[in-house]
C-alpha cells in the first residue's frame, strides 16, 4: 500500500501535478504522511484541494487544460483561496468510471482534502456521485455535463462551473430547427453518457427526424470510416456532432477527408472545435458551427484579459475547460473569501458555496441555480473562421440565456 502511494506520488510530481501550487513549504511531506492541515506560514491552515482529471487518453489534453486554469487563478491571487494558501493534488481518472472513482476515494481518504474539483467525463462524474453523497466533501464538476449528476437525489455538496450535456445542444437544435428546417439530421457521439445526452438534447429540440444516431465506441475508435459510411448511406443531409480531445480532431478531419464535408454540413456541440485541438485540426475544421456557453473570442474586458494571461502563463490559447476551471477555484475564493468557514468544517463550505452568488467569469457573470447548483448562462452559435491569421472560434449569434436543463 505505501509502495503504491509513493510510486503514485512519484508519478504526479514528474507530470508537474502534486503539489503543482505548493505556495506553502513542506505540503508534501505533509500529505505522503498523511496528515492534516499545515500552516502555510501567514497562520492560515493550508486548503487542500483535489484535482480529478484524466492526464491519459484521448481526454488527456481537456486534463491538462482544467490544472493550467486553477493554476491560472491562484497564480493570480497569490497561491490562496478565501486567504488560505492552497495545495493542489491531482488524481489521475483516465476518464474511466473504476479508476475515476479510486481517484476520488484517495483524495478524499489519504490526501485529506477538503474539496474536490475537476472531473472531464460525465461517466466518471456518475460514478463518484454516491461516494459523494456520504463524503463531508463538497465537489464542484468543472468540466463533465452529465445531466442527471445532481438529481434523484440531489445532493447539496456537489456544484458544477461548466454546463449540462443537455444545455448547449438543446439550444444548437432550436437554432437549428429555426435555421435548417429543410435538412435531414445524423447525430453521431461516442458511446457513454454524454455522447447519449448531446444526442437527446439536440434532438428534442430539433423536434424533425433524425436519419440515423450512431455511437462509435469511447476511448478506442481512431477510424471513423464505418461510421461516415453509415452516414453517407443514409438519408441524412445534415450532421451533428459532439466528439471532444483526441477524438474530436480524428473525427473533424477525417469528416473532411471522406468527402462528407462538401456535401453534409456539420454542426455540433463546441467541444468538437475546442480552441486547444483546432489548429491540429487545420482546414478540415473551418465552416463548422458549433454550440457553446464561451469562445476565447468572447467580446468581453474579462476576458481578454483572461486569455491574454493565459496565453502568457501557458504559451497557448484558453480554452472552455482551462475557463471552467479558473471559475472552480473563484467559487471556493468567493465562498471562503464571503463566510467564515473552520477549516475542516464541511458543512458550512457547502452553506458558503451555495450563498457565493453571481461568478465574474471570462465567459461573463454567471450564478448556479439554488436547486441542482448548476449554471444558468447564454449559449453562442460559434463558426470557425480565419481570425488574424489563426483560427478561432467566432461568434456568429448569442442564443440567448439557458437553464440547465431546458424543456422541450
Ligand atoms: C462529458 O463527458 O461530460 C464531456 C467530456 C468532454 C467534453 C464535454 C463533456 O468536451
């Protein structure tokens, strides 16, 4: 057991991950003993939080992108949250429900800390939902949109920053209904929980017929060619998609190589251009239109100056899951920074998360709805085009605002 928790430890450090915020000396010897909270030196006991990401597999880079974002923000607020300095410790999900859940027991048990964030997929997000349930840990979701996460029942320590599966692509279908009305729709998505809700959200909104609903296998597909034949051979006229990481730059470009590209137009949910894939991705992925609650060319001073850090932090462009992210660690510094809040007093972290109010977010002012925390925000259309010499996900109409879970 030691054994296996060094090699883990030893495993995290060399990614940069363990103790990545370690803005108070000695966190690690702290936690490979197990221990409590330390002081971080200014008498504030050190928050420890825990970050679940997949930092393997076609999800790995959305991983990597969640660490640089709560990075981000506690490189900008002097390494703390609510004035308490931080540790990071993240966990490793592969994006698999077994593995996600270990992480999550590991954090929660040996690490000790005292909140939980991350979380890419939704299977992984279903499955650490009852483990929550009787944990004095909150955790707040910064990526995966399962839609039912917080339901039957709901649980008051679980918060999410990001979206539902059903939001953006519920409002991509209405816009499609009101802008495609004559198409014959293919909805296609990897075969898990949020493949299956993106498809259900557009096409309750779409209300027409769709042709054909294919899932290609999560994880393992790197050829989509059966599947693009199955869509040229039906009597789809149209496309939507939602694939994201590794699968979503496979899929955008062979959708171009196969021909289908000048024949179907391809819609989808915003993951499939995700600012951190689209310049791998190149001109296959150019005319795409895609739904989505933020773009790095989101017309906002918050935001500029959000990418324009990041940019400089990371050598790269900020991306939705490094925005949702930067908003999981602004809740906790709002919560702590608004309540007094013991450290190691559960109960009344939750009480201040649930009473942080509105987010100032690059993506613009946010808050969670009081029943299932999630977020209420305005969906955009976006359409990938040349933007001074890079391309970029632009905004081409703002769909207006969205409930988590919008009704048909
Ligand atoms: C999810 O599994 O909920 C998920 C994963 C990747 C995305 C979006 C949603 O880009």
């Amino acid at each position: 057991m030691k054994d296996q928790r060094l090699s883990r430890r030893r495993f995290l450090q060399g990614v940069g991950v363990a103790g990545a915020v370690a803005s108070a000396p000695g966190l690690l010897s702290a936690c490979a003993s197990g221990g409590g909270p330390t002081s971080g030196g200014g008498g504030r006991e050190t928050l420890r939080v825990g970050l679940l990401v997949p930092l393997s597999g076609t999800y790995a880079p959305l991983g990597k992108d969640m660490q640089q974002g709560f990075q981000l923000y506690l490189d900008q607020h002097g390494g703390s949250l609510g004035g308490r300095p931080v540790e990071v410790v993240s966990a490793e999900t592969e994006a698999t429900p077994e593995v996600g859940l270990r992480a999550a027991r590991r954090l929660v048990e040996e690490d000790r800390v005292e909140v939980v964030t991350g979380v890419v997929s939704s299977a992984v997000a279903y499955s650490v939902k009852d483990y929550f349930a009787g944990a004095d840990v909150p955790l707040i979701i910064s990526n995966a949109g399962a839609n039912e996460l917080n339901m039957d029942p709901t649980l008051p320590n679980v918060f999410r920053t990001s979206f539902t599966n059903r939001q953006p692509c519920f409002a991509l279908g209405r816009w499609a209904a009101q802008n495609m009305a004559g198409e014959t729709f293919a909805c296609i998505a990897p075969d898990y929980a949020a493949g299956k809700e993106d498809v259900e959200g557009f096409s309750d909104a779409w209300g027409g017929e769709i042709a054909a609903r294919i899932f290609p296998p999560f994880g393992t597909t790197g050829d989509y060619q059966p599947f693009l034949s199955e869509i040229r051979q039906s009597a789809a006229t149209a496309v939507m998609a939602f694939f994201a990481g590794g699968e979503a730059i496979n899929f955008v470009q062979q959708y171009s190589d196969f021909g289908l590209k000048e024949d179907l137009p391809l819609i989808g949910a915003g993951f499939l251009t995700d600012d951190g894939i689209l310049q791998e991705q190149g001109n296959p992925a150019l005319g795409i239109r895609t739904a989505l609650h933020y773009t790095p060319l989101l017309d906002n001073e918050r935001n500029q100056e959000f990418v324009s850090s990041y940019s400089e932090a990371y050598d790269a462009t900020a991306t939705t899951y490094a925005t949702q992210s930067y908003d999981a660690a602004q809740l906790i510094d709002v919560a702590l920074g608004n309540a007094d809040v013991e450290p190691g007093d559960a109960e009344a972290f939750v009480a201040a998360l649930e009473q942080a109010g509105t987010i100032a977010s690059p993506r613009g002012e946010f808050s969670l709805t009081s029943d299932i925390h999630d977020p209420v925000q305005p969906v955009y259309l976006r359409e990938v085009q040349q933007v001074d010499g890079e391309l970029g996900n632009a905004v081409v109409e703002d769909l207006g605002e969205f409930q988590p879970i919008p009704e048909a």
